[in-house]
C-alpha cells in the first residue's frame, strides 16, 4: 500500500484494545502518532516503543474543550494531520430499564460526541492535507440488541454521521469510512466471557467458545485483525473507499 513519506495519525482510545493495536499497525506503516487516551502511563509505555516519532496526549475526550485541545497538540508538534482515527468510548451492556439518564448521557459523550467534536476541529486541516478519517463503531448499530441499548444507539448515530460528513467530504476532498467490530479479544470481552464462566460454572475456555456459539461465529476476532483493516482504510490503496462501513466480525451481521 503506497503511503507518502511523512503522515500524521491522531488516534483517540489509543492506550489499549483496538486502539492500541491500531497506533502500532499505522506507526509500522511509518505514520507519526498523536496517541490520545485517559491513562498517561499506558500512553507512554505504548508511545515509546513506537518506531516512529510520535507524542502522546492524555485527556478525558468527554470534556468539550478536549477535542480543540488534541487538535492544537497535534498542529504544534507535528504541524499537519492526515488521518483522525475516532476510537474512544466504551458503552454499557445491561438491561434497558436499569439505565438513567446519565447513563444515556455518557455513552453519547464519550462516542459519539467527542467524536463529532474532534473531526470538526481537525477538518481543515484535514482538508489541507487531503486526509481522511476512519470512525470505529461497531456492529451493534446495525443490528438491534435488547442487551445493548446504548451502545446500539450510540453506534447507530455514529454511522448515520460518517455517511453525512462523507457527503460533505467529496466536495473538500476527504475521504471518511467507518469500521464495525463484532467481539473481538480485548479485556473488555474477557470480562463478558468471566462473567459467563462464573454464571455457567464452566471454565472461561468453555465459556469463550459458548459465547462465540452464542453469537454465530467461528471465533471472536484479534484487535491487529480490526487494525489491519484500517490501515488499508487509511491507505491509497482505498482512495476511492468513501462513506463505506466495513463490517470484522467473522459473519456475525447477517443482514444487508
């Protein structure tokens, strides 16, 4: 995949899981990082091992004045951007009734609207660069689940946005697609599987593979599985991918 020589990665949830993963697969295909998480000590065991020079950025992206903040980091030390990763943001299993309005109100803050915060902060310079971005949201916006409300939801408007800010990317030249992840291997699914060996009483081995029955798949997938996608999504190689959702998740989404 034919990359140009010099390019710059903002990557919000960099510090573990998909993030992680992702900040590693780009830096190796010579890109700089902007690693922005919560945790400043996982931050910077990632950042330093990094075979390029990048920086990283610890914020809590539910704050507003986070996204303005993260562009300006990136514009000092690195004077462009040509790729914004939008990453961050865990949301709630559980019944629906059991939720609060809070509970809401935090999913869509820390997903969706920092987010929608961070690109429209990073959008002209974005359109300078010709650059793209790759939204990470999963599955679960396609397809209804009485377990994951919020999440659905949150997922669902983070789609409908990517397909709007893509139409608006044709006319000022950047590119914008999307990824779906289904269970992939990170700590947050090996708490599920945790859970689901103590309510069965089975070992987390056992519970893995009747969790992965659950959900119709031949295996959950890795997070270098999801990152590889990405930076294909990232590359020129997809230059003429726009406004695409890209379903990992080993079959699990069924519908059209």
């Amino acid at each position: 995949m034919s990359q140009p020589r010099f390019r710059i990665a903002i990557v919000t949830g960099a510090s573990r899981g998909i993030g992680r993963s992702i900040t590693q697969t780009l830096a190796e295909d010579g890109y700089s990082i902007v690693a922005v998480a919560r945790s400043k000590d996982a931050l910077a065991s990632l950042v330093e091992n990094l075979p390029t020079a990048s920086a990283a950025l610890a914020i809590d992206l539910s704050r507003p004045e986070s996204a303005q903040q993260i562009v300006s980091f990136a514009q000092e030390h690195f004077g462009r951007i040509d790729v914004l990763i939008n990453n961050a943001g865990a949301t709630p299993r559980g019944d629906f009734l059991a939720f609060n309005d809070e509970d809401w109100r935090a999913g869509f803050d820390l997903k969706f609207f920092a987010a929608a915060r961070v690109c429209r902060h990073a959008w002209p310079s974005l359109v300078a660069s010709g650059g793209c971005i790759v939204n990470i949201a999963g599955i679960g916006g396609r397809t209804g689940n009485a377990e994951f409300t919020i999440g659905g939801s949150v997922n669902a408007a983070l789609l409908n946005f990517t397909k709007a800010l893509a139409d608006r990317g044709i006319r000022d030249g950047v590119r914008v697609n999307a990824v779906n992840p289904s269970s992939i291997a990170t700590e947050r699914t090996r708490k599920r599987i945790d859970a689901l060996a103590v309510e069965r009483g089975v070992t987390a081995e056992q519970a893995a593979a009747e969790l992965a029955h659950q959900l119709r798949v031949a295996r959950f997938g890795t997070p270098d599985e999801v990152a590889r996608v990405v930076g294909f999504l990232v590359s020129d190689a997809a230059s003429y991918m726009q406004g695409a959702i890209v379903d990992v998740d080993g079959g699990q989404t069924r519908t059209l």
